[in-house]
C-alpha cells in the first residue's frame, strides 16, 4: 500500500515536474505560474490512464481560483487519490472502501510512470538536469521501498505484499500498544519514526539503530507490564536495563518458547552489528531488518495479551 508519506512526496513531484511559468500582462514584472495542462494531459494519456482520469487530472489543474493556486490543486489531486476524494465524483455509487483501492492503483502507476520518465530524462537531459532527476528519483524510490515497493525493469514490484503492508503494520502496533497500557510509548515510537527518516535519508545505520531500539522498548515494557500484573511487583531494574535479561525474563515466566527466544537472540545481533553485509546492499538490510522488528514487536505483544487473557479468565 502507499503510504500518505509517499502519496505527498509524489504529489510533490507532480506538481514540479508539469509546472510552467508565463508573464502575465498584468504583472508585467512578475513571472507567474501554473499548471502545464497539456503536457501533464499528454503524459497520463501515453500512459495508457482511463479518459475520464485524463480529463479529470486536467480539469482539477485548470479550475483553480488563480494561476498560484494551480499547481496546489494538482498536488491534492495527488494527496487525495489516497484517500479516495479525488475519483469520488465520478464514483458516486461506490464505497469508500472501493475508491481508496482504485486510488492506490493510480498511486501505484503514477509513481511507476514518472520514475520511467525519469530515467528516460537522464540519458536526453544536460549534466546539471540530471543531476537533479537522480535526486527526485533516489528520494521517491526510497519512500516506495518503505512501504515494501521495488522499482524493478520499469516495473513496480511487492515482493513482501503477502508478508507484511508496513504502513498499516505500524498503525495496528500503535494502537495495540495503547490496548496493552504500555508505557514510554513516546519515546518508543519515536524511534520507529526516526528509523524511517534515517532510511530515506540514507542513514542505514542509524535507520537499523533506531530499529533496534524500538523493538528493544517494546520487549522491555511487555516484560514490565507482566511483571506489575502477574507477579504484582515492579520488574527488576536489573532485568529492564538488559535486553538478554529481557529475553530470559519474557522465556522463564511462558511469554516465548526456547526457539522463538533463540530466533529474537538471532535478529537483535543482527540488529545490534551496523554495517554493510558483503552480499547485501545496505538499503536492503536496513529495510528488512526494520520489517522483522515490526513483525516480533506484534509477536511479542500478542503474547501478552494472551497471557493476560488467560489470568484474567481464570
């Protein structure tokens, strides 16, 4: 799925890439700007987009209160494909459910289509062009990575869209953390805030890091919450302040099996040793690695909510 962040750094593009700017007769001084209409037309058209998105993207751009407000329009025509807004005039009998899908398919192709047109520019466009076309492409490959895209052949691919949407994984652990009543929330989250800004800033190790810490403060307060409801006491400093100590705590009182302990043991020495692995680009392990730390997060937190099911009804 794309996420908001991506849905706004491509409409962002969009309304660089089919700007232009005119003098207007009344500003005789002053460079106006706008919407290219045409070529923004042209270019969803040889794309193969249905007429009616076509002449809808156009029309949008076109009807703005005044030429500076243009290109602000084609931006939130972008935004708000991701929430279904911008197609719901021409899809009046559907659900909401159904426009946010057929938008995230226009998300999907858009960001497809202008990285193809991108690298197309980089072999026609000066020195000093291309320059920049690397950077808008490095910048919208990176946020697509995040939400588990791969830009492959001129193709987008999900090679973990029947594992994980990262995006909607990160909204359910929000919430299930607040069911728990876990603690430090803030500061736990915001690690896994800064681990996304870190991996699209190509901060890998620092991206892994804050990966790592945000696992590491949910281990540690799944444990300390056990601890005050199940054995009624504050968990140990000692133990709290000690991730293996932490994982011997979560195994010894049932939360983990021996080999799920193991397994953990395994992905936070991954976590824990930053820096590039000989057979694996470093974008790639700072991605996944941040994944798998998603994944045991819910794993560990449904098995306390489990285990505190299970005393409750007994």
């Amino acid at each position: 799925m794309i996420s908001r962040r991506t849905a706004l750094t491509l409409s962002e593009f969009y309304a660089k890439e089919f700007y232009s700017s005119y003098t207007a007769i009344a500003y005789r001084s002053k460079r106006r700007h706008r919407v290219d209409i045409e070529k923004l037309y042209d270019f969803l058209f040889s794309n193969n987009y249905p007429a009616w998105f076509c002449n809808l993207a156009e029309k949008t751009a076109n009807n703005a209160d005044s030429s500076l407000k243009a290109t602000r329009t084609l931006k939130e025509f972008v935004m708000r494909l991701h929430t279904g807004e911008s197609i719901s005039n021409v899809t009046q009998e559907w659900s909401w459910q159904q426009r946010e899908k057929l938008g995230q398919e226009f998300l999907v192709s858009m960001a497809t289509d202008i990285l193809n047109k991108w690298h197309t520019d980089l072999i026609n466009e000066s020195e000093h062009e291309r320059i920049q076309i690397q950077k808008n492409i490095i910048e919208l490959q990176k946020n697509l990575e995040l939400d588990g895209y791969i830009y492959s052949n001129s193709r987008l691919l999900i090679p973990e869209s029947d594992i994980l949407d990262v995006k909607e994984e990160e909204g359910v652990l929000e919430n299930f953390f607040k069911s728990l009543s876990l603690q430090n929330k803030e500061t736990i989250f915001h690690h896994l805030s800064l681990s996304e800004e870190h991996y699209i800033n190509s901060k890998w190790d620092d991206s892994i890091s804050n990966s790592r810490k945000f696992l590491e403060g949910v281990l540690q307060e799944v444990a300390a919450k056990h601890s005050a409801i199940v054995k009624k006491i504050d968990l140990a400093d000692s133990i709290y302040s000690k991730p293996v100590r932490v994982r011997e705590y979560l195994e010894k009182e049932g939360l983990m099996e021996g080999k799920e302990v193991e397994t953990l043991a395994s992905i936070y020495g991954l976590l824990s040793e930053t820096g590039g692995h000989p057979y694996m680009a470093q974008n790639d392990q700072a991605r996944l690695l941040r994944h798998l730390s998603l994944t045991f997060a819910q794993f560990v937190m449904l098995r306390l909510q489990g285990n505190l099911g299970e005393i409750h009804s007994s």
